[in-house]
C-alpha cells in the first residue's frame, strides 16, 4: 500500500470509446505524474502536475487528456486511441522541493487494452 | 534519455547479497541516486535513495562512490521474491529527468 489508488485496474475500450482514468493520492503531496508503460518498454513520462498545474508534457498524443481538480486527484481521460496506446498507465505522487529528495510513490496501475 | 547505465541482467543464488551495480558518471552536485523495483505486472517500488553518503533501510543499502559517479545497491539475503528488474535514476530534489531506462533484471535463484 503505497498511498496512491487508481482505478480501474482493468480497461478494455473500443477505439471510439472515451473513458478515463483516476488517481488519488493520500500522501499530502504536491506533484502528480502519468507515466505510461508499453509492453517490453521502460517506463514513459507523460505528464507532471505540480500544484495542479502542468509542468511537463512529454509530446503526448492529444487523444490523451489529463486533468488535475486538485492536488489529490488526477485523472487521465482517454478520446479514440489506437490499439498500439495499449499498455499500463501508473500514477505516482511525490513532494517536490523537499530536502531530502523527491521520491516518487506509484500506485499499481491501469491495464488499458484498446481493441 | 536516462543519464544511468545498468546491465541488463543479474542472477543471484537464494540467501545470497545481491549487488547490483549503477553508472551515473554525468551525474550534477544537486542530484540524487535512487533505486525502485518493479515486480511483474505492478508499480515500481521505492526501494531507497542518497546524496553523498551510504544508507541503509530495512530493504537494502546504497552505496555511493566518493566521486558520485557510480553506485551499488546491495540486497544482503537475496529472496525469490526480490525477483524483479531494479532501476537506478538520477534527479535532483525537484524531480528533473525522473527517467526510468530498462533497468537491470535480477533473477533469484533457488
């Protein structure tokens, strides 16, 4: 139990679907972030809130929309994606600024299978 | 692009110490070592993190060389459940270049 929740862990979804997903972080902490994780692939950054604003966006595809109310919650909503955008998207949450570092907590992940 | 170099893969005899080498030789005087692990099909796990100086927590230890240019994660009793691939990133206290490569992935063996 690492403090950060997302659901689903499981989603199938036709390629004209729109769906999303949800994160919740229980830690407190400031930053948010969606990586993805492709089959065989190591892990892709694809966005990173810090107070609830967008700090990064790593030329993520449009079809993939992210949206941060609030510090705790993070979703990631998902328009017409393509088969090859199957893969495990993770959360995590961390306090950034802190002196001692920026460690990064994951939740376990959403398993999306376009079809 | 990572600024880490792992091998890609490690075996390790059950009960033994698992020492996992890591290569930041580009590494900056604000950044820090940490190390996750990600078991099939779930979330990288934290495992620690340093600075300058060797730690230790309940999971395993970190050390640094003294120029900070390479490091080793050392897991004193190996078990078939540290089975994983293991990840070492450089990032300062802000989280930049928070990039995961391909890790190096460690088979306990009984």
């Amino acid at each position: 139990e690492t403090g950060v929740t997302q659901t689903p862990r499981h989603l199938v979804m036709g390629m004209t679907n729109k769906k999303s997903l949800k994160c919740e972080q229980h830690l407190g902490h400031n930053a948010m972030y969606w990586y993805k994780q492709s089959a065989k692939k190591p892990l892709e950054l694809m966005f990173v809130y810090n107070f609830k604003e967008q700090t990064e966006n790593n030329s993520v595809p449009s079809r993939f929309s992210p949206e941060c109310p609030n510090s705790s919650h993070l979703f990631l909503h998902l328009h017409t994606l393509q088969p090859e955008d199957s893969a495990l998207y993770l959360c995590a949450s961390s306090q950034r600024g802190q002196s001692s570092g920026n460690t990064i907590y994951f939740g376990e992940g959403s398993w999306l299978t376009v079809v | 692009d990572a600024k880490t170099t792992q091998p890609t893969s490690m075996d390790c005899a059950e009960g033994r110490a698992a020492n996992l080498p890591c290569n930041h030789s580009t590494i900056s005087g604000n950044e820090y070592v940490y190390w996750y692990r990600q078991i099939h099909s779930q979330g990288p796990q934290y495992i620690i993190h340093g600075l300058k100086n060797n730690e230790t927590n309940e999971m395993a230890s970190l050390i640094i060389t003294e120029d900070r240019k390479s490091s080793t994660l050392i897991l004193p009793h190996a078990t078939l459940r540290d089975t994983a691939v293991y990840y070492c990133i450089v990032t300062t206290n802000y989280g930049q270049n928070f990039v995961f490569g391909p890790g190096t992935r460690l088979s306990v063996l009984p």
